[in-house]
C-alpha cells in the first residue's frame, strides 16, 4: 500500500470496514484509539498498549507544546521515540484545550492567543504556527486549528467557528508540508445541519482549490464539536447525515467519544474512527465497562464476590483478578486498581471495534446492532 492509502475492505449498510496505511504501519477500522494526553496512556505502559490491540494511540498538541516542549520530542526523534510506542499516531491539534479556557481566549482570523494554564504565559497560534509545532512532535496524522463551540451556543457563534474552522483549514493544508505526516481536516457546526452540511462543502471546496494549486488533500476527516454537553440523542439527530455527506475513500473520525454504545450506533452511521479519555478516566474512579453494564467497584456487593471481572472479557485483568480483589484495590486507593481497570476497560473497547469490524466484514452489522442494543450492557451506556 501507498502511504496514506485508503483502501474499503467491506460494508454493511452504511457501516464501513476500512484499511489506512501510515509511515508507523496500517491501522483497520472501526478503531478506537486511546488517549496519551502527555505522550502517556495513564498507567499504561507501550507494550501493554500494543498487547491490547491497540492501533493508534492520540496525544495533545497543546500539552506536549508547553510540557516539555516541541523541542525535546523533536530531539528525541519523534513522538514514537519520545513514548516508546512503535506504531501510527495522531496530534489534535490542541484547540479544544484552547477554546476550553474560554476567559483567557482571544479569536481573530488570523489565529488564536491564549494563556498558558502550566505558567500563565501569553501564547499565540496561527494555523501556521500550529502545524509547524505538529510538525515537529512527528505523529502520523495530525489536525487541523479550529474552533470547537460549546453546548449551548448561540448560532451566531456557530456560525463564526464554522468560518474560522474553514478559513484556518484552508489555511493548515497549505502550510502542512511534511511528506511522511497526512492532515484531517475537522467538521464543525454544533447542532445545526445545515451549518454542519456547510463546513463539509467548505472542506471539499478547500481541497479541490489546493489540488488545483497542485497542493495535498486531505487525509481523512475529524467530526468535531459532538460530546460537549449535548444529550448523545440529540447528537445522532444529524451525524449520520454529516458522515454520510463526507468523501467516502477516507477515514471518518468522531472526536472525543468513548461511550460503548455511542460507538456502536456510529459505526452504523459511517463513521470509522473514536478517542476518548472516558476508559481511562472510569477506571481510575473504580468503573468497569462490561458485558452486563457498567460496574462500580466500590459497591459492598463486591467484597466477596471472587468471581472475575466480566466473564465474557479475555483482558488481562478479567483472566487473572477477581471483583473481590479489585474492590480491595480500588477502596484502599492503591494505584494498580486504577490501572488495571484502565487496561480492561480500553480492551473493551478496542475489542468492540474488533467485533464490530468482523460484522461488518460478514455483511451482518446490523444483527451485530441488534444484539448490542438489546443486551443488558447497552443499558447503562
């Protein structure tokens, strides 16, 4: 395969199966990454990463930019080098962090100043300046500079994300120039469908210019500015709809949603791609995802039930600890229960898209939707 290589292995209805090929090897989809916010997976090591099928591992722009700084990564080679981690992964771009501080923000079309939260320094991005910094951290794939709005929001304010988020897209794809990196371009547009259906058409206007230009395209897509507040089901009132209208012969990416269930009746809609610190985030509060639910470790139920963890699970940490143990670990604060939650709740997940990606394969995605959203664990998700 080429680098940056799309190639569509299978579908069920609009449920894709997809091959993507990067410099750090092929990833397959649907896929769920997990979150290295800092070059780091909490608690998770890049061997334990790998041995639980993880694909694509995600790390923040904005966090590795201020602590310890481009210039160490680069120096030690890279992202992969700097984490140990052989395989692809991805930047955002750190405008979530950005928008996030919405008192210490400042927006003009040219780019965006903003507060240190590690010194209180002054900063300032362009789009210029935030691919040449995910440039140099070296991931395989990186995102564009946009503005992600909050829920709610007036559309007004919709309305001038979606302009920046189209102006600086055009303007990142011009000034992204490393061969071995490819750029996605981000989707914005809150609820609103047809502000949504407008960054699209924005997106494949973009691309058409630089490719008359005889510039790049776009490598893949990330839908952002879902999860930020909004009740999931309003969500999937457009995002079906939104995948759909993208280019069908690239990775579609829903930004920052872990939710086992929301992941399922996704990939139903087109979408490939999913991260969230969710798995990660559970697990160090003492939750489990399972086959039967969520589960709250901390529960006096659990005292003495030397059962394993969820018995439909191959995890490391349902083959070889009890629920007994593990809410002895979790009650005594001792760290290695927050981590071998994290290890099985990502296995959950990467082990979902696993499953989900075989369904789809055998034409069946929707018996696969099915039994999922009648089963006793797609209840509490």
């Amino acid at each position: 395969m080429n680098l940056f290589e799309c190639t569509l292995d299978g579908q069920s209805g609009f449920a894709r199966a997809l091959t993507y090929n990067t410099a750090h090897g092929t990833f397959q989809t649907p896929m769920f990454m997990p979150v290295g916010t800092s070059a780091s997976v909490k608690g998770i090591d890049s061997e334990e990463l790998a041995a639980l099928g993880t694909q694509v591992v995600l790390a923040n722009t904005y966090h590795l930019s201020q602590r310890p700084g481009v210039e160490v990564v680069q120096a030690a080679g890279g992202v992969q080098s700097f984490m140990a981690y052989d395989g692809p992964m991805l930047t955002d771009s750190g405008g979530f962090q950005i928008f996030s501080l919405a008192d210490t923000c400042v927006l003009d079309d040219d780019g965006v100043g903003f507060r240190s939260v590690y010194d209180g320094s002054k900063l300032r991005w362009t789009p210029e300046d935030n691919m040449a910094i995910q440039e140099a951290l070296g991931a395989d794939i990186v995102m564009q500079l946009d503005q992600c709005p909050p829920y709610p929001a007036t559309r007004s304010f919709v309305e001038r994300a979606v302009d920046l988020s189209s102006l600086w897209a055009e303007r990142c794809l011009r000034a992204h120039k490393r061969k071995d990196q490819t750029l996605f371009g981000i989707v914005q547009g809150g609820m609103h469908l047809d502000l949504r259906l407008e960054s699209v058409r924005r997106l494949k206007d973009i691309e058409e210019r630089s490719l008359v230009e005889g510039g790049r395209r776009f490598g893949g897509f990330g839908i952002g500015g879902y999860s930020v507040g909004e009740d999931h089901a309003v969500m999937f009132e457009t995002l079906g709809t939104v995948a759909r209208a993208l280019p069908e012969d690239r990775p579609r990416y829903l930004m920052g949603v872990g939710n086992p269930t929301t992941l399922v009746k996704a990939v139903r809609e087109g979408v490939d791609m999913f991260d969230c610190v969710l798995p990660t985030r559970t697990g160090r509060m003492g939750t489990a995802f399972s086959h039967k639910g969520r589960m709250n470790l901390r529960n006096a139920r659990f005292a003495r039930d030397f059962s394993p963890l969820d018995p439909e699970c191959s995890c490391p940490t349902c083959t070889k600890y009890t629920r007994a143990y593990l809410r002895h670990l979790v009650n005594q604060n001792e760290m290695l229960g927050g981590i071998l939650l994290s290890i099985h709740n990502l296995f959950f997940l990467i082990d979902l898209m696993a499953q989900a990606r075989k369904a789809v394969l055998a034409g069946a995605y929707e018996d696969f939707y099915q039994s999922w959203m009648t089963s006793d664990a797609a209840k509490d998700y």
